[in-house]
C-alpha cells in the first residue's frame, strides 16, 4: 500500500478517535494539525502523499479530535486526549509536529507529559490570546451560527493563504465551498472556540526537550509575532518565513525539510 496508510478508530474507556498511521520507519511522529471544517477520516493517502518525507523512517500518526466533542472542551482537554491515545498506543518518546491549533495542543503534551515529547515543532500557532486571533476565531463561528458557509471559507482561504496563492486558485473557490462546508456545525464551533481558550506563556520553560518554533510573517490569524512571543520565552530556535502567512506549512517548499533536518539532528 502507498505509504503503508491506515486509517484507524482508537477505542477505549476514555475516548473514540479516528486517526491515520503511515510510514515504513520505526521512530514515532506526532502530527497534529489545526482547525478545519472536517475531519481527517478518508484523507490519509493525501496526508500521507504531503508528508511523505517522513514516510522511510517514521511511524507517522495523525489524531483527530475525538468523536464526541463537549461544549466547553478546552485545548488543554485535547491535549490530553491524544496523551491518552499515545499511551494505549504505547507510544513514548516521539516527535511532535504541532500545526496551529495543533500547536496549541502540543505544548500542552510538552508541558503536562514531558516522557511523550523527543523533540517539538511548533508551527504558525500561539500561546495566549491576541486581539487577532481573537476577532477571526470569532467571525468564523458567527459566519457559522448563520450558516453563511460562502464567506466562512472564503474568509478562511484569504486569512491563511498568501495573496500569490490566492490568485491561483481563486477560480475553485467556488468548489472549496462546497468541499469545505462544515459537515458538523456545532462541532465546528465548539472546536473553534476552543482555540481561545489556548493559554501556556507563563508554563513555557515546563518544556524542556528541544523546540523549533516556525511562523508565518504575514499570518493574518495569529498574528505576526504570535510565534516570536514563543521562541523569546523559550529560548528556542526560530524561523519565520517573512512573506508567508498561516499557510506557510503548505506553502513553504522548504517546510517539511526544515522540520524533518530538526527532529534529525
């Protein structure tokens, strides 16, 4: 099979979760990604096809969120769901790649679970509310109480994409719409909420494996010195892509190199 892929359902007394394993390797690696509109479930060759530089020596796993979602879940919360998922899994020691929201998520893995996290990478994301991410987390559950799905993934797509990349699809937006229309609302908007609730600055010297912190010069969602806030409190590695935005995880050729180079020194 492409990738060795599998998509798989964690069941156990605490949670369900899907999640998606590839690679050929033995050393574990923890992707967590940010909010989207839906789940992983179905996109593992696609997952599996974008990542593949990890594919000959990892065991990559990527977690969703958990099936049953309550109202008030905190980042904190799914943080200590994947802990748990780990933990069934039997898996220690790993790399962690934390995109956005995931990035919120994994420093609360490194912070509250330190014997899971080798190394860490913490792409575009944050560690305390900003009055940017505030104002877009909020107009996205606003566009989606109203059900006005054409401007939610429109305003998506122009907050994380770089103009140049805009351009270029722009004439699919149409197709996105319909692809990217949240196939849950209210899962939608209670993980949404969740991304203001992220809240590590004063517990960042907790982590105490080694922390390369990626971001965006442009990132109209967190912010632009949302990462740098992370590196200075830290003392970490930082790399910024000075005319990228949120998206600089997909957009940046060079991306998935620089963090593959890090976990591998």
């Amino acid at each position: 099979m492409l990738y060795n892929v599998k998509e798989n359902t964690l069941n156990s007394a605490d949670i369900q979760m899907d999640y998606i394993t590839f690679g050929y390797g033995t050393k574990p690696l923890i992707m967590i990604q940010g909010l989207n509109t839906n789940g992983i479930k179905g996109a593992g060759i696609s997952l599996a096809f974008m990542y593949r530089i990890f594919a000959k020596d990892y065991k990559v796993y990527l977690f969703d969120r958990r099936t049953n979602i309550p109202y008030d879940i905190t980042v904190e919360d799914l943080a200590n769901d994947i802990a748990v998922a780990m933990d069934e899994l039997n898996i220690k020691n790993a790399d962690i790649l934390g995109v956005s929201m995931g990035g919120m998520i994994a420093q609360y893995i490194a912070i509250n679970r330190p014997d899971l996290v080798h190394r860490l990478v913490l792409a575009v994301t944050l560690c305390q509310n900003n009055e940017t991410v505030i104002s877009v987390i909020n107009n996205w559950v606003n566009l989606t109480i109203k059900e006005d799905y054409k401007t939610l993934v429109t305003d998506m797509s122009e907050k994380l994409y770089s103009e140049k990349y805009l351009n270029r699809y722009r004439p699919l937006m149409p197709l996105l719409t319909l692809l990217q229309k949240p196939k849950d609302k209210q899962r939608f908007i209670t993980l949404a909420k969740a991304c203001l609730t992220c809240s590590t600055y004063e517990n960042l010297d907790k982590i105490k494996c080694p922390v390369l912190v990626i971001g965006g010069g442009e990132d109209k969602i967190v912010g632009k010195i949302a990462c740098t806030e992370i590196a200075e409190k830290t003392g970490c590695k930082i790399h910024i892509y000075d005319n990228l935005g949120h998206a600089a995880y997909e957009e940046a050729k060079d991306f998935n190199k620089r963090v593959y180079d890090f976990f591998n020194k």
